[in-house]
C-alpha cells in the first residue's frame, strides 16, 4: 500500500525557496566592446543572448583640465559626431535587460584627476553627457547609459573615491547609475584602492590577467583561488566577477580553457563571496574563440 502524501501549506514556500537558492547560484557574463573594429556592432553583442554587462570602452582621456576623448577604435570617429549612431544600438541593448556602461580609462590614454573639484567636473561631465544629464553634444547621443566602469591602470589613485561619490550622489536624482571597477588581481590594486574602499561599487570585475602571481597558470587555479578569497573577503561590493581573457590571445597570461574554467575554477569560487559570474576581455576575442557560449550554462 502507497502511503499518501499530506499537503502542507508549507510545501509552495519551501519550492519557492529552493527556487531562489537555485537562481542564486546563477552568474552572469560581462564583456568589453570598442577596441576592436572586426568584433560586430554592439547591437550584434547585445542580440547574441549571451551578456548580462556590455562595457563600451574607452574614454580614454579625461581630467586634469583635459577636453575628454573616446576612443572606440575602429567603429566610429567621436571626434565629427559619428559615434552618436550607437544611441540606437544602446536602446537594442537595454530592451533586452542588457545593462550599457562606459569604461574610464584603460592600459593607454591621458587621464587622471588632479583635485576634488576635478573630480567633480568629470563626474557632472559624463552625467551630462553619457547619464541622465542634458548636454548639445553627448557623444553617443541621446541614449542613457546604465553606468560607468572604472578601468583606471595608469597614474595614480587620487581622487577616484571622490569621482565614484560623486557620481553615486546622482542616483538620488531618480536614475541608478551603476558603478563597476575593473582592478588587477594583485591586492590591493594600486590605482583603485581608494575608491574600492568607498564601498560604492556595484560589481567589481578583478583582472585574473596579465598578473602571474595571482593568475590561473597551466592548471593551477591557487594562487587564482586565494586572490579570489582576498577580494571577496576585504572589499564591500555588490558583486564579484572572475575577469578573464576570452582567448589564448587576449592577454599574456592567464587565460583558463572553457573546460578548466567550468570543472576546476568556478567551482572554487562560486561559494566564496558574492559571486556575480565572469567578465571577458573582449568581444573580439569571444567571437574568435567562442568562450561564453561554451562556458555560459556553467556561470
């Protein structure tokens, strides 16, 4: 004889509860876009289905006094107006709940900040000119970008607290502005400390790249493991992503094949910290190789 089940009243908040915890466990994928004229439109990288972040890279000249300049090399000349086109790509990506950012900085370029009030005009800058500001000449056009991205690696580290501030004072004007960092792994990162330390950052994507001594190299994911647990645990973000290059050659080290990723690498961080998913660099070298859609059921 079958014993019958009792229904408890308990049992839908029990399921919606695994649910959650299930959903949890679920990370997304983020990925720079911009230096690269052969990767495909960015409406292209949006309708691909495979990011959660697209991060249009650089501005790569800003402060100091400094008109600001972006540099999306090959897909379009800031400097005539041509790259208010991609307002409409922007629009293609946010209908799709694909969240937009503009990246300050990067390995080359002129910027840095050199004052408080310096810091404040670049931050009412890309209000008026990527954010939810107003300006005659925003550069992408009209489309209102999700957030900014911090990818400071050159110079100095004055000042980037005072920019994330400001910046995060303007979501009290009805718009979140999301805010990212893209720190090397080395902890704690030399240009980006400060700011880091705000505990401002919405997702804080660590370059696991280009840094041998906290690096995946040749199937040893430890000195990877123990910069991820150093991370997590000194730093307040909302979420922690595994930046990694999407080919053996978008970077000089550190890159993790798709399937050491997914049995090895993820499955040591994915319990420590809060785990939000992995970041690629870049678009291109996703393409080439085809890295998130091989690895994206496992994120």
């Amino acid at each position: 004889m079958v014993a019958k089940l009792k229904w408890s009243p308990l049992l839908p908040l029990l399921l919606l509860l695994a649910g959650m915890v299930g959903m949890s466990r679920a990370g997304n994928i983020a990925v720079y876009w911009g230096q690269n004229g052969n990767e495909g439109t960015l409406a292209d990288a949006c309708n691909s289905g495979l990011y959660a972040y697209v991060i249009v890279s650089f501005l790569s000249t800003f402060g100091n006094g400094q008109a600001p300049v972006l540099n999306l090399a090959g897909h379009c000349d800031p400097g005539s107006g041509g790259c208010t086109g991609l307002s409409s790509d922007i629009q293609t990506c946010q209908t799709q709940g694909v969240k937009v950012l503009l990246s300050l900085g990067g390995g080359s370029g002129g910027y840095g900040l050199s004052s408080t009030d310096d810091a404040q005009s670049v931050a009412t800058y890309l209000w008026d000119n990527f954010l939810g500001g107003s300006s005659s000449s925003r550069p992408l056009g009209a489309a209102v970008l999700d957030g900014i991205d911090f990818d400071i690696e050159t110079g100095n580290s004055a000042h980037y607290d005072e920019l994330a501030t400001f910046l995060s004072q303007h979501s009290a004007q009805g718009q979140k502005v999301i805010l990212t960092a893209a720190p090397q792994c080395p902890y704690p990162d030399a240009s980006l400390g400060p700011a880091l330390q705000t505990g401002l950052f919405d997702n804080v994507w660590i370059q696991f790249y280009n840094n041998p001594p906290c690096q995946y190299t040749s199937g040893d994911a430890s000195n990877l493991q123990s910069a991820w647990n150093t991370w997590t645990s000194s730093v307040k973000a909302g979420s922690f992503y595994l930046g990694l290059p999407a080919s053996q050659d978008a970077a000089s080290g550190g890159y993790v094949p798709p399937g050491d990723l997914t049995s090895t690498v993820l499955p040591g961080v994915k319990g420590v910290g809060s785990y939000g998913g992995i970041m690629l660099w870049n678009r291109y070298y996703d393409v080439q190789n085809n890295y998130s859609s091989q690895v994206k059921d496992s994120v």
